[in-house]
C-alpha cells in the first residue's frame, strides 16, 4: 500500500470520527439525557462539527480507497 497516503487516510478518517461524535453526541445527551438543559450549543455543535466531520470522513474514505486501488501486486516468493 501507498504509505503517505495510508497515512493520511487515517488521520482524515479519525479526524472526521471525532468532529461527527462533537457534533452528534451532546445533541442527544441533550435530547434524552438532560431534558431540561438548553440545547443551543449541542444544536449548533450538530449543525457546524457534524456536517464537516462527514465531510472529512468521506476525504478520509475516499484517500483509502484510491491508496488500495495503487498498491502493487505482491511478487511471489
């Protein structure tokens, strides 16, 4: 597999993971859990971290793809 580009896969893709779960998670601690706190900062948390962590886990996805596609075939022994 290409190296740079495994390593960049990953890192997109655990940077995207992390700004999904900022985005999602308080939003439903919000909704289920403290029903009676405000739930303005999770809802703009939801609506600013979330899409742009899907965004970068699709770059992430789409990198691990391409770096697959450009491996060379193993030589057999």
């Amino acid at each position: 597999m290409d190296r740079p580009l495994t390593i960049w896969a990953k890192l997109l893709l655990r940077l995207g993971l992390v700004l999904l779960a900022l985005g999602v998670v308080p939003a439903l601690l919000v909704q289920y859990v403290f029903v009676g706190f405000d739930a303005l900062i999770p809802a703009m948390l939801l609506f600013s971290a979330a899409p742009l962590g899907g965004l970068i886990t699709a770059g992430g996805l789409i990198l691990f793809l391409v770096a697959l596609a450009r491996r060379k075939p193993e030589e057999p022994s």
